[in-house]
C-alpha cells in the first residue's frame, strides 16, 4: 500500500475537478482525499495499492474530463494515513 500527496495547477478549480476525481475514484480500489488549495490549486492524498493508484493518476491526468486543464503535477510520497476513509471531497 502507497499514499501520495498530488497538487495539480492550472484551471483546476471552478471547473468539477473535484467531483471528477470522486467520480473517478469509485472505479478504483483507492482512498483519499481531494480539496481546493487557497492558492488556486488542487491537493489530492490518495493511497491504495500500487497499481491502482498509478492507473487512478494516470486517467486522471490522461483520460479524464479535466485532463486539459492540468498544467503541471507535483507528486511526493507520504507516510500512510490510518484514518483515510473510502474517497471525499473536503471542504
């Protein structure tokens, strides 16, 4: 198991990011969390197996309805969070 922290820039907010990425996410067998930063981006802490969170970042940043509005991506391990559960959107 593997948890990210993912900060996405571009238009990312005011656009559904975040309803596209829990969307996404109910095909994934992953968990996290995504939420609009006061700098204009958006942070996403998702953790689950290996494979399942590289193909959830993958159609998240290739395939989804938000794609191209995704200008640069920054991506960092984290220590895994216990209290993760299931996917949400936080406010």
């Amino acid at each position: 198991m593997e948890t990210k922290r993912v900060i996405y820039e571009g238009r990312v907010q005011g656009v559904g990011f975040r309803y596209t990425t829990k969307d996404l996410a109910r095909g994934y067998d992953v968990l996290g969390t995504v939420r609009n930063l006061p700098d204009g981006t958006v942070e996403l802490i998702i953790a689950g197996e290996t494979d399942e969170v590289t193909e959830f970042l993958r159609d998240l940043l290739e395939d989804s309805a938000v794609a191209h509005h995704i200008k640069e991506v920054f991506e960092e391990q984290i220590a895994p969070l216990p209290d993760l559960k299931g996917f949400a959107i936080v406010k």
